[in-house]
C-alpha cells in the first residue's frame, strides 16, 4: 500500500486533517469545531472548514477542556489508530500546571461560616434572631 503525504506546496482541507489527527470525532464534530471559532492557523482566525493546510501551518485549537497547539508535519489519507495518526503533528502543547494535592484532613477541612451552619452555630444565630427560628 502506498501511503501519502503532505509534499511540499501540496494542501488538505482543515476539517479532514482534524478528524485524521484523532483531534476531532467526525468531520462534522471538526466543521463545527472550525465555525465556531476554535481554530488558529498561524496565529489567524479559521473560520471555513474547506481552509487549506499545508506542512509547517501552526493550528491553534481550543478543545473542550484543553488548548492545543499543533504543528502539521504531514497530512492523512485515512483516520487510524491513534500510533498512525500521532505522526500526522508535532504537539507543542505546554504541559499543564501542577496542583497542589491535597491530603484527605485538608480535604475535609471548611472555612468558618462557609457551607451548612454547625448545631452550635444554628443555635447562637436563633439567640440573636429568636423570631428566626420558630416556623
């Protein structure tokens, strides 16, 4: 089988890369992705999901719960395993910051006054406010 790829000066429409890179589930997943605004290529607003990349274009995506930069290294002719597509881009998506894990005690800790108010709190508001806690 003769695979092929992006050559020099040749081109693939933004929506079929996307679902051939695994960014995207279907190409109508990927059209809806590009008409909404979530596509960078080269630092430009992508709005038609019949725009041309070619080798070298910078894509900046804004997926649901991450951002990605991708730079195109070749293009696909089919969508397959995430192995074979991997090779379509190099990801030059900075690694996400670290939190800080928390230890359990930490966890269940609350601050003063916030969330359901304590039997002892309860009762110093209905001294405050008798009329407050008669229904």
């Amino acid at each position: 089988m003769v695979e092929k790829e992006l050559h020099a000066g040749s081109r693939q429409r933004i929506d079929k890369w996307l679902f051939f890179a695994r960014m995207a589930k279907s190409r109508s997943i990927a059209q809806s992705l590009i008409q909404s605004n979530c596509i960078r290529i080269n630092g430009a607003l992508v709005s038609q999901p019949s725009y041309q990349v070619k080798t070298g274009d910078r894509l900046d995506i804004k997926l649901e719960r991450r951002d990605v930069v991708l730079v195109v290294k070749s293009g696909g002719d089919r969508r397959g395993p995430f192995e074979e597509a991997r090779l379509l881009y190099e990801d030059l998506t900075p690694p996400p910051e670290e939190r800080q894990k928390l230890t359990a005690f930490e966890q269940a800790q609350r601050l003063p006054g916030s969330g359901r108010p304590t039997k002892k709190e309860r009762r110093e508001t209905e001294r405050l406010f008798p009329e407050a806690g008669e229904n």
